[in-house]
C-alpha cells in the first residue's frame, strides 16, 4: 500500500495537475501541495483532502487510506460527500448553525435575504 505523500502525488500527476493547479483548486498555497508530497511533510486537514479528491478525480478512501478504487469516472459510484452542501470554512459553519435555530417561519426571510443580496453580486 502506498503511502500517502505517495497517493497525493499520483493523483496529482493522474490528474495531469501541476501543484500550482492543484493548491489553486484545493485553496492553499502551493508551498501546502509541496509540503504534502513530501514524506516527512505535513498532512493535509480532511476537508483538504476531500478537496484533492474532488479535484483530481478520485477516491476519498483512496486517497485518504489507499483502499479501494482509485479513480471516479463517468460510471464510478457517487462519492460518499458532496462537499457543495456542507460548510467549507469557519463562516459558513457558523451560519448554517445559526440557521438551525431559527424555527421554519424564521428560516424563509433570511433565505430570501441572502437569495435577493447574491443577485446583487
């Protein structure tokens, strides 16, 4: 079983990605991408990493353990998590969590806020 400093690189270069494209895609530096690639490096965090799946096309559990398949294609199951529908950063986190307060009457005019504010944008 490969290691994975090993994984990240293979799915990097699978991808056909430069680690510039890849900290571009993934949201970090690419000083991070070198740094995961190296076997004594660092380690990317798990939303990191589901990010370098997403990007490269593969596995998460392939990539984060190296087991199972490899590649995601056309005909590939479904990953396990959309990453598009949970919060991907601290902000995020912490409106989702106020949302769910508020009861289902309260949750409509704050939609339709930030619905009307993003037509803006």
């Amino acid at each position: 079983m490969t290691l994975l400093f090993n994984r990240i690189r293979q799915a990097r270069r699978g991808a056909e990605m430069s680690q510039s494209e890849l900290a571009a895609a993934v949201g970090v530096a690419r000083s991070a991408v070198a740094q995961w690639e190296r076997k004594d490096g660092a380690k990317p965090t798990t939303d990191n990493m589901g990010k370098i799946a997403m990007a490269t096309a593969v596995s998460f559990e392939w990539l984060a353990t190296g087991r199972g398949g490899r590649w995601l294609g056309g005909d590939a199951e479904t990953p396990a998590m959309l990453l598009n529908f949970y919060a991907q950063c601290g902000l995020e986190e912490r409106l989702l969590v106020a949302f769910r307060t508020l009861r289902s009457p309260e949750q409509l005019p704050l939609v339709d806020f930030v619905e009307a504010m993003t037509e803006r944008a």
